[in-house]
C-alpha cells in the first residue's frame, strides 16, 4: 500500500519549509509539506548619540570599601549613577549600556585616594554638582574627590605611575637593608598566580624608587606590562628578608603621568 511521504522541497534564501504529519491507514507516519516562511532579521536598534560630555573623576576606597572588589564598585557606581539621575549616555546595540570607562583599578584589599573613572553624560553637567549628587548616593568607603571634563588623550595612558604606602610590622632596619638590596639589583623576578596561571613579574624593572616609611616603605612603581603591583614588591623584598611577614596593608597615595616633579594629576596634566 503506498505511504504518503514528504515533497521534495528546495528552501530559497532566508526560508524554512514547515511541515505537518499525516498517518496513514497502516499507522505509518508521513510528512507533507505546508508551507514556506521567510526568516526575517532581526532588525537593528536605533544608534544611539555620541555622548554631550565626557567627565572623569577621581574617587578613594576608604575603609571596609578596601575589601570590595572592582565589580562590586561598578555596580554600586551604576546604583548611585540612577540614583542621582545622572544622564547618562549609552552604547548602540541589542543590549544598551551606561558609557563608563575605568583605568588601571586598585586590587581587591588595597585602599585608595587615587582611582580613576570616565562617564559619557548625555548632557553637560556641572563638574562640582556631579561630585556632590554621587557622593550623595555612594554606599559608605567610596568618596569622588575631584572631576574635570575629559581630554583628548585616553585616560589609561595619563596613568603612567604609582605611589603606595606598604604597611607591615617588621624591623625598620631590615626593611631598609632589603629595600637597598633590591635597588641594587638589575633584575628581580617574582612569580605570582594570576586568571591565566602562573606569571613572572620583574619588578626591579617597574620600581622607580623605594624609601623607608613610618608604617614601612613607600615605592613608585612604574605601570608596566605585565603590571607589578606592590605586593610583587613586599615578595621581591622578603627574596633578601624572608623574616618579612607576607600579609600587609597597601594603600594607594596617587597615580598619574610621570613628570620631572615626580607623578602629576591625570585630570589636569
């Protein structure tokens, strides 16, 4: 007994042939052609306007604000951006997001006064205004410190150096012989885990100088690829002095572009 199968189809571009079942009397099941539907894009959004204004601002991480991590940051940035009613401009695309840009942030654990942010503003705001509505809306630890209207050269290459102050409880004068033995040396490779497994730092190369402190040492360090951070510099350290204890506060005095004075303000260079 003959069964009823599927038409040969050829599919144009951009269609799909659908089909429905028919049982036949012996119960085998056939497919018969119904119809042909066009597959139509997905229709591109709207793009949206470049933004009106472009401001950066400095901000600190200050107390239990030291333990959050860069994501935290952005989201709280986000919260309080909302709440403030900051007109924010946003990415064209399917998925539309606030124009904020961040350069070079602090790691997890460590304090600042000098951490950087961009934001695309959709109109022109008041420099002193933004500060003040964010400042209103941040969660506690997080304090913008100063704004200025961004320039035309890309904040990541303004953020040239750094200073920290490392503070550890050790012997004074053996972190003054330490500090001496590695800026005697041309090379001093550490190793450190990282995302993409184990990395190796030299950071003789990235240190532009290091002197005691009270709370004990405080080191430029050069914004190198890959980035040394100061506590490649307490290991590098502990290589000469390894009664030097591994856990120590980092906090970030300033960074900027190098200049013949020393670190300038990246928002006025």
């Amino acid at each position: 007994m003959p069964t009823c199968t599927a038409a040969p189809f050829t599919s144009t571009l951009n269609q799909r042939p659908i089909y429905a079942h028919n049982r036949s009397a012996r119960g085998r099941v056939g497919k018969i052609e119904v119809e042909s539907r066009p597959v139509v894009p997905r229709k591109q959004p709207p793009q949206q306007p470049p933004p009106a204004q472009k401001m950066r601002l400095r901000y600190a991480k200050r107390g239990t604000a030291r333990f959050t991590s860069h994501r935290d940051f952005g989201r709280a940035l986000e919260r309080a951006l909302r709440r403030a009613d900051v007109p924010m401009a946003y990415s064209s695309g399917f998925n539309p997001h606030p124009r904020i840009s961040y350069a070079n942030a602090a790691p997890t654990g460590a304090s600042s006064e000098a951490e950087y942010v961009e934001l695309g503003l959709a109109k022109t705001c008041d420099p002193g205004k933004l500060l003040a509505a964010l400042n209103d809306s941040l969660p506690g630890g997080f304090v913008m410190l100063d704004a200025a209207e961004a320039l035309a050269e890309p904040l990541g290459d303004l953020l040239q150096a750094s200073d920290w102050v490392v503070s550890l409880e050790a012997d004074p004068k053996t972190v003054s012989q330490a500090i001496e033995q590695l800026l005697g040396q041309e090379s001093v490779v550490v190793e450190r885990m990282t995302k993409n497994g184990l990395r190796s730092f030299d950071v003789r190369a990235a240190v532009l100088g290091c002197v005691k402190h009270p709370d004990g040492f405080q080191v430029r360090i050069r914004h190198t690829t890959p980035l040394v951070r100061p506590d490649d510099v307490v290991s590098a350290l502990r290589g000469f002095a390894p009664e030097l204890p591994k856990l120590v506060l980092l906090h970030r005095v300033t960074q900027g572009p190098l200049t013949v004075d020393g670190i300038g303000d990246p928002l006025r260079p």
